[in-house]
C-alpha cells in the first residue's frame, strides 16, 4: 500500500515497510478514560509552560525550573519572546509515548510537541486490520479512529482567523522519513501538501505558486523543524524553508500547527519537571506519572548514576528515534565507560531512568504466540477543546527481550482497539 518511513542511516536502502502484527492490543474503556484524564491534564499544563517561557517567565522567576535549562536549551527560540500564538494555543498535535508497568500503572515515556509522526500508521492500520476481523468491530464494540483527518482539518481551520481558510501540510519532501504520512494527511483532509519551493512571502502573507498564479495560504500544518521554517529568522542555511514566513506569522497572517518554539517543551530534561509544572500551573495532582527521572545536571543524580549506570538507561536529552542512549543491563563494560565518560564531559546533556519492567502483548512471531514489549503513543489535538483520538499506535519490539520499539530500529506496530463504555455513544459491554 505504500506504507514505509525512511531510514537516514541505513545502507541498504532508504525506504522501509513498517511490520504490522495481525493481534490486536485491547483497552478497555475505564483504562481508557484514565490515560485520556491524565493526558488532557499534561498537554493543557504543558500549553501554559510554553506560553509562559516566552512571555512572563512566572516559573522561571518563582524558581520551578532553572533558568539555563529554557534559556539555555537549544529548542528555545528567542524570536518567539512576546509571542502569542492563534487563540492562544501552541501545541495542537501531540503524540504522547507511555509504557505500562509490571504494576499495570501506565508511566508518561515522553511528550511529542514538535512534529509527532505516526498517525497515519496508526489509521492505515485500523483499515487493514478491520479487513481481517470484520465481524469483531461491532461484536466487542471498539471506538472509532478514521475520523481523525478530519478532527484535525477541523482544528487546522479553527486556528485561523478567516471563516473558508486555505489549509496546507508543509513537508520537508520526498526524502523525509515521515513523507508517507505528510501525503497520506494531505489527501485525506483534502488539502494542499507543499514544500519551501511551492510558498512565496509578499506583504507579510504567505502565498502558494499554482498553475493560475499565486493564492494565498491561510493554515499550514507544519512537518518540518522549527529552526528550518524561516532562512531570515533562523537557520540560515536552511533550502527547506520559505524566507519571511516568520514575519507573516507575528504579522497574524498564517497560523502554524504546531506553534514555532514548542520544542522547549519536548526537552528529556524539562520532562522530569512536568509533574512539577502541573502541580504549579493547574494546582492539582498528576493524573499519569513519569517515569523516575536523574537529571546528571544535578551532582547528587549525576553520583548516582555514575555509581549505577549498569541498572539504568541513560539517554541524550535531545536525541529522538531511541537514538543517543544506553539501556544499562543490555551493554557492555566498554559502553558503560564510554557513556560514563560522556557523563562527565557533558552533564547537562544527560538524564538517566530505571529500566521498567514494561508490560508485554500476545505477538504473532515464527514461532506463534509470543509475548512482546510495547510501547503506547495516544494522539492528542487541542483545537476548540483538547480531544484524545480513542486509539493509538502500539508499537512493538519485534526481537524477543528487546525493550527498542522505534521503527528505525527494527520495530514493528499494532492496532489498538479502545473499547465502549457505558458512558458512551456506542454498545455497552
């Protein structure tokens, strides 16, 4: 069907299919309103984090978080000071990664604010497998996944000023590892896919080049990293981006999902501040945990880790696609000195967890039957209001005893079937 992404480093070729396994993972609708509470919560407190970093600081100044850990971050773009973006909201996409425990509580892995892939597994997903079981949908009453496009065409417009917006998706292109999916959104919402080449700036206002000359474009769904958007702004050697499109958005003139500067967010070492931010911004518990997190930037962390690195996974804080980290009980001496080295050189750039016994689901293997870890990445817009789509992809570690889903590295997926409750529209079970 065409379903690959893209490996960068991979000699034997560019395009990958993704493996999809034919048993599907079940969640029952009690779990599922939980992790959907929890979830609203974080992205909702997460919002108000970003807002306030490039505007009043308030957490900065009341000491939350350090200072040098926004200010200094990589992903924290001063161009964006005094910003507010479009009805006020900058992450409208986001793909969340959770685990589950031996204890069968679920952990928040990470956030994904940036530009989360996936959901296009996620939906192809759900069609291939719906072809193989027919009768069970309705049987065991599984909630809904294929009106995601357009929920998210729905928010897309909503962010925009006008009443009839010109919608967009804005890839990087062909080569992306993602391009799959920026087609596959772009079709199903029924909306234009272009690149940097395809997009003009004239006026502060944002145009796209077609047969009949230029026409202006109101919302884009951006796919491409921040610091590549704007060779004016940003990254100056950037060929992906459209010169002046910065200006056009401060201007009020584009709105971009998701909001240039989200990334300070999305930092592993901010991570380990979000039940903090939660607590700060919303005044109320954590609904989903983190998983238990050693910032090396702190010596008292750093000590332990150094002291322990065999039990821990160790991971860049930003690194992405189970890249830049160390899963302690799987390596060898030579890699724990090598990462303790790093450690050293470099602090801040390091976190450090335990190794959490994540939960398994019956996977068909050569052998039949077998469990496999899994990992969890509910989709999340916040449009009108925050919606959390009721599926998600699974993603599995398809070698036996591996805790690595990323597809990049040999993983595989799942449907993931989210089933009625008694408080919903569909059967009750």
């Amino acid at each position: 069907m065409g379903m690959t992404f893209n490996v960068y480093h991979d000699n034997q070729g560019v395009e990958k299919i993704l493996h999809l396994d034919i048993v599907p993972r079940i969640i029952d609708h009690a779990e599922w309103k939980h992790l959907e509470a929890g979830l609203k919560q974080r992205i909702y407190a997460l919002n108000l984090f970003i807002h306030d970093m490039y505007n009043d600081q308030k957490a900065l100044k009341d000491k939350i978080i350090q200072e040098d850990l926004i200010l200094g971050s990589k992903d924290y773009l001063k161009a964006c000071q005094g910003l507010t973006p479009p009805k006020g909201i900058w992450c409208h996409i986001t793909g969340t990664d959770l685990v589950k425990d031996k204890d069968g509580e679920y952990y928040i892995l990470e956030d994904n604010l940036r530009c989360p892939s996936g959901v296009s597994y996620m939906l192809e997903s759900r069609e291939i497998i719906k072809r193989a079981y027919p009768d069970l949908f309705n049987k065991l009453g599984v909630m809904p996944v294929s009106d995601y496009p357009a929920k998210l065409l729905k928010m897309l417009q909503f962010i925009s000023n006008k009443e009839k917006p010109v919608v967009g998706v804005l890839t990087p292109g062909i080569y992306n590892s993602a391009y799959f999916e920026h087609s596959y959104l772009a079709l199903q919402m029924g909306v234009e896919l272009v690149s940097g080449i395809d997009l003009i700036t004239k006026g502060k206002k944002v145009y796209m080049q077609t047969t009949k000359g230029l026409q202006q474009i109101d919302v884009l769904y951006r796919r491409i990293d921040d610091t590549f958007l704007d060779p004016l702004t940003f990254n100056p050697h950037s060929m992906l981006g459209i010169p002046g499109i910065f200006e056009a958005y401060k201007a009020g003139n584009i709105a971009m999902a998701n909001a240039p500067g989200t990334g300070v967010a999305d930092d592993k070492a901010v991570y380990a501040y979000v039940p903090r931010l939660i607590k700060y911004y919303l005044g109320e518990e954590p609904i989903l945990k983190n998983v238990p997190t050693y910032l090396c930037r702190e010596e008292k962390d750093r000590q332990y880790v150094l002291d322990h690195i065999e039990e821990l996974v160790v991971k860049e804080t930003n690194a992405a696609g189970g890249y830049g980290m160390l899963i302690g009980p799987k390596s060898t001496k030579e890699e724990h000195a090598k990462f303790r080295q790093l450690i050293k050189d470099n602090p801040t750039n390091y976190i450090a967890q335990p190794t959490l016994s994540l939960s398994t689901v019956p996977t068909w293997t050569d052998e039949g039957l077998e469990p496999r870890h899994v990992d969890l990445r509910p989709y999340i817009l916040y449009g009108e209001t925050i919606e959390v789509i009721p599926g998600a992809l699974t993603r599995v570690a398809l070698k036996k005893g591996s805790l690595v889903v990323n597809s990049s590295q040999g993983g595989g997926s799942k449907d993931t079937w989210v089933l009625y409750g008694d408080d919903t529209n569909g059967q009750s079970h």
